[in-house]
C-alpha cells in the first residue's frame, strides 16, 4: 500500500511542475517549504534561470537542513503563511504544498498568494491528506 501511495505522491509533484507552467526568468514562491528541495529540483531543471525563494515558519528549526537547496542558489526567508514579507505583484508563481492544513487561517493565506502574485500567475495548491492515507 505504502508503494502506490508513494507512487501517487510522485504523480501529484510532477503534476504541480507542469501547472506551473515555469518560463525563464519566472520568480517563484513556495510557501511553507521545509527544506527546500522541491525549490532545488526546480532550479536544477531550469539551470538556474528562475528565481527561487522559499518561506517556512520554522525557519530557526530547519535552518541547518538547508545547505543542500542553498547550494542550489534557493533564498530562504523566516515567514508567517498569513503574512508575508514581500510587495504586492512580486511573484510568477506561488505554490503551497501540505500547507493549508497546518494553518489556522487557510482564506488568510490564500488572500496574501492573491496579493504577492502578479497579474496572470499561477497559483498552485496541494493539500492532500497524507497522514489519515497511511493509517
């Protein structure tokens, strides 16, 4: 079980990259990134022509685990998903993966997307259940 369940989360990050429909010189977001790698993969499938910041709230936490995605040129910043540090019409893409869930205020954090997202981006939302999936 735990094998197609791995397999359907691979589906569902690959799904996410094509929605983002990424093009050079694209700023990216990702909201409530860990440790980044996803921000790494994508600069590595890019070659570095995208911008690539992430935000987690518990940026002191995880702040040693991010050598690996700073390597790859990711900026982090320490941030609340309801109020981000960055101007309205700053990004081409914001994504949040398994964020939603973890907040106590998921319309707060969609209206800050709304607001960093300049006109015609993308937004691009996964917020699966994967802890009732694997019980």
């Amino acid at each position: 079980m735990l094998s197609s369940i791995d397999r359907l989360l691979i589906d569902v990050k690959k799904r996410c990259y094509q929605l983002m429909e990424l093009k050079s010189r694209d700023r990216i977001l990702d909201v409530g990134c860990g440790l980044g790698l996803d921000l790494a993969r994508i600069r590595r499938r890019h070659g570095g022509d995208v911008e690539t910041i992430g935000v987690d709230f518990h940026h002191a936490l995880l702040s040693p685990g991010w050598e690996i995605a700073m390597n790859e040129g990711v900026e982090f910043v320490a941030a609340d998903a309801g109020r981000l540090p960055f101007r309205e019409n700053s990004f081409d893409v914001v994504w949040a993966d398994r964020l939603l869930q973890h907040v106590d205020s998921p319309l707060k954090c969609l209206a800050e997307f709304k607001r960093v997202s300049r006109w015609g981006s993308r937004i691009v939302l996964a917020d699966s259940d994967h802890a009732s999936a694997r019980i």
